[in-house]
C-alpha cells in the first residue's frame, strides 16, 4: 500500500509505503511524533527551523523558535536511526512547555 501523508501545518508531504495498515500506523506515528511541531512551546510562535548541529562530530537535532529562541531537542533511537523529541529529563520526569527550553545567559542554564 501507498499512502501519501502532508503534515498538519502542510509544509511537507510524505509519501509513505507498507505492507499493511500496522506499518503505516507506525510510520504516520513517527512522523507526527517528528515533523508535526507546528509552535513553539515557549512563545507560541509559527516560526520554527529544523537545526541540525555538529559538535565534535556528535549530531544533534532541534527545532529553534527564531521569535524567541527557545529549542526542542530530539533524541535519537538506538536501532532504525529514528528521532523522538526529549520531552522529559534525565529523570524521566515530563519538562515544562513541552521540552522546550531557553538559555538564559545570566544563569547559564538552560531554563
Ligand atoms: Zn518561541
């Protein structure tokens, strides 16, 4: 089966195959999960970048509000090279505006 799926905000269309209606569940889930960020958690705002950084060789992948500068960071899956969004912190517990944070350069932390 063939499935062609356009994200919410319709910015980018998928074209999407599977052997059943299991398999493309899944892949529309995956990219819900990814692609379907349509504000920033801070500020509300519709302008969001997908960032790809490159420290020391590590990848990491984000989304960054360009009206207040807030990210989301997303992490990557062991196995299939899939990408989920850190919603939560090293303790498992849920972060406030839904993962998205902030640098405060007074604090030097991420807020
Ligand atoms: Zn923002």
């Amino acid at each position: 089966m063939k499935l062609s799926y356009t994200t919410k905000n319709g910015r980018i269309r998928f074209e999407l195959e599977g052997d059943s209606q299991r398999d493309l569940f899944a892949e529309i889930g995956k990219i819900q999960e990814v692609f379907e960020e349509t504000v920033c958690g801070k500020c509300r705002g519709e302008n969001i970048k997908f960032v790809v950084r490159n420290v020391d060789d590590n990848l990491y992948y984000e989304l960054r509000c360009t009206d207040c500068g807030a990210r989301l960071s997303f992490g990557a899956h062991k196995k299939g090279g899939g990408l989920f969004p850190k919603r939560k912190d090293a303790d498992g517990n849920w972060l406030p505006d839904g993962g998205w944070v902030k640098w405060n350069p007074k604090t030097s932390q991420n807020e």
